[in-house]
C-alpha cells in the first residue's frame, strides 16, 4: 500500500484539496443535523438544548406552506433539468461537426466565459436587461409597438427567467465534459460509417451519441440528484416578495426561517428533509440506470 501511495504521490496531492474541501464543507457540517431534533437554543448550545424528536418535521410537513415551496422547488429543478440538460450536450455535438478550428475556438470560448461570472452580477445583469424602462429587452418589445412588459414582478414568468439565465451561464462550462468524451471516440468508427455511406445524421445516432452515452447517463442521474438542492444565490437574488408564489424554494425558506427568524431547528430539519429527498432521486433513478443500461454510479 505505501509503495502505491509513493508512486501516486504527485495525483494525491492534485486530490487533497478537494478532499479537504468535501470533508470541512460537507461532512463535518452534517454533525450540526442532530439540532433539527432539538428545540435548539444558542446560548445553552447543542447537548444542552431540549430534545423534541420530530417536532420540527412535523411542523413542517402540517405547515400550509410545505406543498407550495415543494412544488416551486420542484418545478423550477425539473425545469431546468430538462432544458438545461440537454442544452450542453446539443452545443457539444454542434461544436464537434466545426471543421474550422479557430472559429470552434472562438464559440467555446465565449460560450463557457459567463461560467465565471459571479451570480450576483448575473442576477444585475438579469434584472438590467428585463427592466421595464432601460432594458433592451422592453426597448425591442416597445419597437414592435407593444407595452413594456414588468418582468421581474410576474411570477408566472420567474422559472423562465431562471432556468434561461441558468443555461446561458453554464451551457458552455458543461459542455467541455461532452466535448472531452467525444474526443475519445474511435476515428476508425467514423472512417467505417463512411465507407458505409453513413450521412451525418447516421453517424450522429449510431456513433456519436453510443459513443457518450455512458457519460450522458452518469451526468443524467447527478443531475437527477440535485432536483431539489436548486442554487440558493440566485433565485435569492432574483425572487422578490411579488413573484414568492412560484419563486420560493427550499432553500429560500431555510434562510427566511433559520438565519431571518432565528428558528435554525425548523431550518435545520427542513434542509434535512430535502437531502433525504435527493438521495432518494439519485438512489432510484442510479438503480433504474443500472437494469436499463447496466451504467451505474455503483
């Protein structure tokens, strides 16, 4: 064992700064679940706080708000699993039938630069654009000769919103996994579509895609997982009490009710909640991966 330590030294330590991240961020914090099980109280601190059992879980499972914020955070997760999923893989496949290399280049390039950008100039950016009086958007729509349309106050608009920000930010970041696993596929399979007389449509069903799927289903059921854990900063950034009605989640209301409110018990046992959520998605939709495809996580 120490000799394969020593000669894969130089990988493991490319490895320990994720590992450390993982085991402070994610793992450690999990100890802080048992106050979802207390009536927590900050100044007698965790052992010594009241034990209530399932209170908390009760509370919010009887609460009238439990099927609206479910069903927001539902809609909006599987909203933009299915228009942000696929989205990648389609620019991807588009990116791989580029022949010329500096304008495939320059596509990428530009296609995975907003993945930087902070999610709160995002949300600026978001709320610029859709303004009523200075938005481009109200000006190409007032060109037609049409009223200006109050975007961020209409909350049957916000999962739009969202989920196209979400795609338009991440659509070229994602997309450099697909391109990584297209480039992986076997030339020879190409050159033998060709002498078949295979068209590109052809080429695309029977080579290309085989080719990725291990890498689409992988991805697909990590995905899955996260239905529910949608991105707290920007749906905070973006919602505001007009559109709560479609635009409050889970995680919006763990921060109202845990860090506003100073009930960290309830928000405890609700965050708790939705993680038991995910793993059943991931769990099911892995095992159902596994009898269709025999491609699995585990």
């Amino acid at each position: 064992m120490w000799r394969k330590i020593a000669k894969s030294k130089s990988l493991l330590l490319m490895f320990l700064p994720c590992l450390l991240y993982y085991l402070i961020f994610k793992y450690l914090p999990m100890f802080g679940i048992v106050i979802s099980f207390k009536d927590y109280n900050l100044y007698k601190g965790i052992w010594a706080s009241q034990w209530v059992g399932l209170k908390y879980y009760k509370m919010f499972f009887n609460s009238p708000d439990f099927w609206i914020i479910l069903r927001n955070t539902f809609l909006l997760g599987i909203n933009k699993l299915i228009f942000g999923f696929p989205a990648p893989i389609i620019l991807a496949l588009l990116l791989n039938e580029v022949k010329n290399m500096v304008f495939k280049r320059f596509v990428q390039t530009v296609s995975y630069l907003p993945h930087f950008i902070s999610n709160v100039v995002v949300a600026g950016m978001v709320v610029l654009f859709l303004s009523p009086s200075q938005g481009f958007v109200n000006h190409m729509i007032q060109s037609f000769g049409f009223e200006p349309i109050h975007f961020m106050i209409k909350p049957e608009l916000f999962r739009f919103i969202y989920v196209g920000s979400e795609v338009w930010q991440h659509i070229g970041w994602e997309a450099i996994i697909y391109l990584a696993a297209l480039s992986s596929i076997d030339p020879s399979l190409y050159e033998a579509a060709d002498i078949d007389g295979a068209s590109r449509w052809r080429k695309l069903w029977n080579v290309t895609l085989p080719g990725i799927s291990t890498t689409i289903i992988i991805l697909f059921i990590l995905n899955v997982g996260r239905v529910l854990e949608i991105g707290f900063e920007k749906v905070f950034l973006l919602y505001n009490p007009a559109t709560y009605a479609t635009a409050d989640i889970l995680s919006t209301y763990v921060y109202r009710t845990g860090l506003v409110s100073g009930n960290f018990s309830y928000a405890a046992a609700i965050d708790m909640f939705t993680g038991i959520v995910c793993f059943f998605f991931i769990y099911s939709t892995n095992a159902l991966s596994r009898r269709l495809s025999q491609t699995s996580l585990w």
